[in-house]
C-alpha cells in the first residue's frame, strides 16, 4: 500500500491533487460526471467583491500544446457566491474548499476574503495577485515583493484560514516575491499561474483574443512551472502548490520533486473533464513504478 495523503497548511487531504481555479466552476457541474470528493480539494472560481461579466469575446484561442485564455474573472461577486454556489456545492462535495479570491485594490481583497473566511465549506484561501487578463488590478499586486508584501498582511489581519498567495510567472525574480509573501505571513505559495501570450488571425491580421494577449496554459509550461517552483522551494519554508501544465501522475510527482506539496491541474480539465479523477486513480501504480511509498517523502526530492 503506498500513502498519497499529504498535509496543506496544517489540513489533511486525501491526495495532493486539485482542479485549479477556472477550470473547474463550483465544482457540481463535474460532479454530474464523477463523485468530486475523490479530489483532495479544488480551487473555486475566482471571486471578486462584486460581479464581474469578464472581458469581451473572442476569449479563447487554440495554441500547440495549450491554450491562452482572457476570460476577465466573470463571477457573480462573494455574496452571490456566498448565498448560492457554496449551497449548492455543499450537496456534491463533503471535504473543505480552496476559496481563490481576485481584486483590484487591497481593499478588494480585505473585504473578499473576510467575507469568505467566515464560511465553514472553506478550508484555504487561495489568494490571486496574478491574473494577466484584468485592467487595473490582479497582476499588478503580483509583480514587485513590496506590493505582494502590503496584499498578504492586509488579509492575514482579517483571516483566520491558511492564506495561501498565488504568484504571476511574468515576473524576473519571483523567490523574492514568495519570500515577501512569506515575511508577510502568508501560509503557503500558490504558483504558476499562465503566462502572457497572444495569437494573431492571418486574415483579419488582428489577435484573435479580444483582450489582445490572454493567460498560456496547458502542457507547454510544465518545464517553466518546475523550474520557477524549484526556486521558490529553496527561499521560502511555507508550502508551495504547484501547477502549469499537469496532465498525468508523472507530472504529479515530478512537480512534487521540485518541491510543491500539493499540484493543481488547470487546463487538462478543459481538454478532459475526467483528468484529475484519471490523474488520482493513476497515481499509486506510478508511485509503486517508481519506488516511492509515502508521498511526503519525495516533497523537493529533487534539491
């Protein structure tokens, strides 16, 4: 028997794998295909103050090996989600939930995760300051150590959860950036989140993405996921969640090995909405493959 149970943030979970945020909804339109809680949690969507419609269409483009994606944080903002998904989704998943929450200023942020902090479905708050696809916010919080610092300590003073902080690939130094988050208080690291890219439309001779550039997803990232959580593992204590361009239990354990304790799998849901469900019920016979009998073992086994 080989152990897949990991420890997030003081919280056990039965494995480290988890749909990331945007690709896996509220969670119970998947869970019309297969039982969710065999999932160690998931990342809801992101979860802004108020409701937000997202960007104009086109907001998806096809690329070799992935995807870029401009879909702007459409969500009905935290009180809608509050009164009416989280409801729902307490009739299809019995485990705690990662709440990922967006804003545009550190107040957003404050009153957003306050508001979800108080809800007993949510285990983590998975806090974004790295979406690329929003004017005026997301990102910007993402991109210097002292912004992300001001961010994490606004809402660790009104949280009680494990604040974990998602980070932006963009960026030329971003162990100093986690290493502000963690200075901070933050309780754990979330990274990668998409890189910034485009696709122009040979006919028209514009971006196909209304938004011009949109967020790089999807197995071409994985090398640059690895090496940025490799860095990350090496200046900072907190744990890491890794994620950019997962779609198998190999790529699990890899991304283990450069040091994430758990992995989030974003667009391979997309491509296959049974991925994780494939993913977990792989896994074991890749540990045995390899050797490998507890997965707390191998957690930056490759420093």
């Amino acid at each position: 028997m080989v152990n897949t149970k990991i420890s997030l943030c003081g919280i056990e979970i039965d494995n480290p794998v988890i749909p990331a945020s945007g690709t896996f909804g509220f969670g119970y339109e998947f869970a019309e295909l297969y039982d969710i809680n065999c999932l160690g949690t998931f990342s809801f969507k992101g979860t802004t103050k108020d409701a937000r419609f997202g960007n104009p269409t086109p907001r998806i483009a096809e690329c070799s090996s992935g995807m870029l994606n401009a879909v702007g944080l459409q969500n009905p903002g935290v009180e809608k989600v509050i009164s009416d998904e989280l409801p729902k989704l307490a009739k299809v998943f019995n485990k705690k939930v990662m709440a990922n929450v967006s804003g545009f200023a550190v107040e957003d942020y404050v009153y957003t995760c306050e508001k979800l902090d108080k809800e007993e479905q949510v285990g983590w708050l998975e806090v974004n300051i790295s979406c690329p696809n929003v004017h005026g916010g997301g990102m910007s919080f993402g991109t210097s150590p002292e912004s992300a610092y001001e961010v994490t300590k606004a809402v660790k003073a009104v949280t009680t959860k494990p604040v974990i902080i998602k980070l932006s690939p963009n960026v030329t130094d971003i162990a100093s950036i986690a290493a502000a988050c963690e200075n901070a208080g933050a309780d754990g690291i979330s990274m990668i989140n998409t890189l910034m890219g485009m696709r122009i439309n040979l006919k028209t001779r514009k971006p196909i993405i209304a938004n011009k550039t949109g967020g790089y997803s999807g197995p071409a990232i994985l090398p640059v996921a690895l090496r940025m959580v490799y860095q990350v593992y090496e200046a900072v204590k907190i744990p890491i969640v890794g994620m950019g361009g997962i779609s198998t239990a190999e790529d699990v354990i890899e991304m283990m090995m450069a040091g994430a304790t758990a992995v989030e799998v974003g667009a391979a849901n997309l491509i296959e909405p049974y991925a994780c469900k494939n993913i977990i019920d792989e896994l074991p016979a890749v540990m045995e493959r390899y050797g490998i009998k507890d997965l707390n073992e191998i957690i930056g086994g490759a420093h």
